[in-house]
C-alpha cells in the first residue's frame, strides 16, 4: 500500500472512531436519564401499584446501559485500529521516502556476509539481521536459532546496510 493510501485509510480509522466515540457518549446520557425515576433512591415497592412499570423502566435503562458500555468498547476499539492505521502510514511513507531516492536498486555485489541489513519484514515493519550468505535472488540473514530460523529476504526489501560502522541506504552511496 502507498503512502497516500495508507493515509486516506488512517484518516477514514479516526473519523470512524471519532462516530463512534459520539454515539456512545449520546448513548450514555440516553442511559443516565432512563434512571431519572430512581435519582432519590427510592427503592422498588414490591405490591404497590407502581411496582410493575417501575422494574419495567429500571430494566431498560440497564440495557440502555449495557448498550452505551457496548458503543464505547466499538469506540475504543475504533480509536486502536486508527492509531494503528496511522503508524502504519506513517511507517509506509519513511520506507517510500527511503526507498524513492534510490539510484538503482540492491543487488549481490552490494552485500557479503557479516554486514548488518535492515529489511522490510511485513508491508511496514522492519527488523534487524546480519547477512550470513548471499544469494542470487536472496539475502539468507542469521536468525539467532543456530540456523534452523534464518529468514532470506529478496534484495528489493533491504532499507540500510551497515558494514565497518558505515551505514548507506542508496547502493550506489558506496561507488562515490
């Protein structure tokens, strides 16, 4: 996903969460004033002639509750998704930023084994390997588990290299 994508997705995340987050405040107060009857604690008579529409009203407004209780979990759970959905633009336009002034992509000749890479893992997350072998089409990159677990990742997903405390992020960095 592009940048502006993942942005225009974040901003519909906010707007939905900030409906949300409206609704289950109207819903809450709906609640607060279905309890209007019940404000000076007087307590249901039972075998009074009020007795029926009393509990009748005290149960709607506990589910008028439970369903404002209901709204702002879905607006909590709306603000989460469009906070994630902000990092993830935010994460998408650094890696296109990186990746856009580029002067040719990474290739074999730009690696050995021992430098230290930072990759794209997933669409915006990135993690932090040394290349144990290079490959035609691959970085085979140490996974910590004693080789069982090493990752390869295509040279396309590769943001920075470092080798002897130098870092680069455009390949061609090191012919200058």
């Amino acid at each position: 996903m592009d940048g502006d994508a993942a942005r225009q997705k974040a901003e519909a995340a906010q707007k939905r969460a900030d409906e949300l987050a409206a609704k289950a405040d109207r819903a809450s107060q709906s609640a607060s004033g279905m309890y209007g009857r019940f404000a000076g604690g007087q307590p249901l008579l039972v075998g009074h002639h009020s007795y029926r529409s009393a509990l009748r009203d005290r149960k709607r407004a506990d589910a008028a509750s439970d369903r404002a209780l209901d709204a702002y979990k879905a607006a909590q759970a709306a603000q989460c998704k469009a906070e994630w959905a902000k990092a993830n633009a935010d994460a998408a336009a650094e890696i296109t930023a990186i990746t856009s002034t580029r002067a040719r992509p990474w290739q074999p000749s730009d690696f050995q084994p021992g430098d230290i890479v930072t990759v794209r893992v997933f669409e915006t997350s990135t993690s932090t390997y040394r290349v144990k072998r290079v490959n035609k089409k691959t970085l085979t990159l140490d996974g910590g588990g004693g080789g069982w677990d090493d990752p390869k990742r295509e040279y396309d997903r590769v943001l920075f290299r470092t080798r002897d405390g130098i870092t680069i992020t455009n390949p061609d960095q090191e012919s200058q």
